[in-house]
C-alpha cells in the first residue's frame, strides 16, 4: 500500500512537472513601444524587432529610448521605408550585429546609403517562407495596401534625397510553438486578406487602426469580421501624430459583437502569450 502511494505520488509531481515545463516552453513575450514597433522574445529565446520607431517617437517613454536596454535582438522586420517604421534599424544592427530582414530593393537602398550593410541584410519579397534565425522560426513576407520610399538628409548640407523603398509589406511569423503573429504594417483593407487568414490562421494581428495613411477603426474591423477572422488583435499605428485620429475604442465598437479579444497595449508595455 505505501509502495503504491510513493509511485501514485512520484507519477503526480512527473505529471504536474511536465505540463508546468511545457506552458513555460510555450510562452513568450511581446513589448511594444508604439506606432507600428514591437519586440518579440520567441518561446526559445530569439529576439525579433518589428519597425523599431523607438528614440524619436513621441509615445515611446524616455526610460526605453536608451537602445542599450533593448538587450541583444536576433532579426529586425522592416515593413516599408518611411521613416516612422525604419526608425533606429541601423543604428540597432550595428550595435547588435542582429540582421535585417526587408523587401530586396529597400535593401539595395539600405546598402548604398551605408545603413546596414549587405552582409547583415537579407533581401527578399512576398513568397514562401525564410527561416533567417533557424529553421523554428518562419518568416513570410505578404502584401500590403500602403506606399514606401526611404528620405536621406545629407547631415553636411542638409539636402534631401529620395531612395526606393520597394513595396510594402507585412509579415507572418511563425514561433517554435506553432503560434502565428501577422504584423501588417501600414496598410489599408485589401481582399488578399482573406488568402492571410485562411491560409496562415493567425493567432494574433497587429493592425494599424489610425486612419489617414492606413485603416481606421471601421476598415480595421472589417478586415478582422470578413476576411482575416482572427480571434485575438493588437491596435497599433494610431495617436502617434494628429492625423492618427483612430482609437482603440472606436476599433473595438466598430466589431459590432464579433467575437475576438483586442488586447490594448501602452507604449512600452510588456505581455506574455
């Protein structure tokens, strides 16, 4: 009887210490500190940044514009090459050695004005999926509604060039656990969405709801009920500047009963999935 008891015992903590390793396996931590940008902390402990806005954005908190405090970061996602989106890239890839994952073009441009340079750089457009961080990890670039050029300001005589920018675009990535993020940068509603959703089945979209230059709350809501149907969405992309006018509210009454959980998230906030 006691030697029943000992193994009935010994096969509860087995259990119980399996099901607690594997949720911790499974988690991972996502931050984001404003407008479109987003750290990843992937269930096996790879970094990827997304658009990182950080030291000039107005909503990021001062106590997180010191680059340093970032910590080490495996892959930067640029979505397009305005400014508000390829923010501090550079500077993060220099001071990390982290690569730099982008439509090709922009990164032809990114080479030439000696922002990163292409042995940090991959290149590469709307197809199958990479794996740049190892072979876990899946990156895909899709389509998005939007427009891209990169500015240069000569810093010695003050004048402004343009480079290519490439399309837009926006990411699926795929964690070791299986769970899939859409981050759709800046975009308006296109139809394709429906392609995303059905094909990718995310279980979390970023999705830019400030009006102007992408959706608003009404066209974000749509995308979410009629085409990606995705059940769990992060608002980002809005009250960064004036014409931004889009809330998070606004987003979450235009749903109109679908059922999804929009998580709402302050700059520089930290959550774990």
């Amino acid at each position: 009887m006691i030697r029943n008891h000992i193994r009935f015992l010994c096969y509860a903590i087995f259990i119980f210490g399996s099901i607690l390793t594997f949720s911790t396996a499974q988690a991972f931590e996502l931050q984001w500190f404003g407008q479109s940008a987003f750290k990843i902390t992937t269930p096996g402990g790879k970094v990827i940044v997304i658009d990182p806005y950080i030291t000039g954005n107005p909503k990021t908190p001062d106590e997180f514009k010191d680059l340093t405090k970032i910590g080490p970061i495996d892959l930067i996602l640029v979505t397009h090459g305005h400014g508000d989106h390829v923010g501090d890239t550079a500077q993060l890839s220099a001071s990390t050695g982290a690569k730099v994952a982008m439509n090709a073009d922009m990164g032809h441009s990114f080479a030439a004005l000696d922002w990163v340079p292409y042995e940090r750089l991959i290149g590469f457009n709307k197809s199958g999926p990479i794996a740049p961080i190892g072979d876990d990890i899946k990156i895909t670039m899709v389509h998005a509604e939007h427009s891209s050029q990169l500015i240069h300001k000569d810093p010695s005589s003050g004048k402004m060039s343009v480079y290519p920018g490439g399309e837009p675009a926006g990411y699926i990535i795929e964690l070791e656990n299986g769970f899939t993020i859409y981050h759709a940068g800046d975009t308006g509603v296109f139809t394709d969405m429906k392609i995303i959703g059905e094909l990718y089945k995310p279980d979390l979209a970023m999705l830019p709801i400030g009006g102007h230059y992408t959706m608003d709350p009404g066209h974000a809501a749509y995308a979410v009920r009629n085409l990606l149907k995705v059940s769990k969405i992060i608002p980002m992309h809005y009250g960064t500047f004036p014409p931004l006018k889009g809330t998070p509210e606004e987003f979450i009454d235009q749903l109109e009963g679908f059922s999804a959980e929009v998580i709402v998230m302050t700059p520089g906030e930290k959550k774990n999935f």
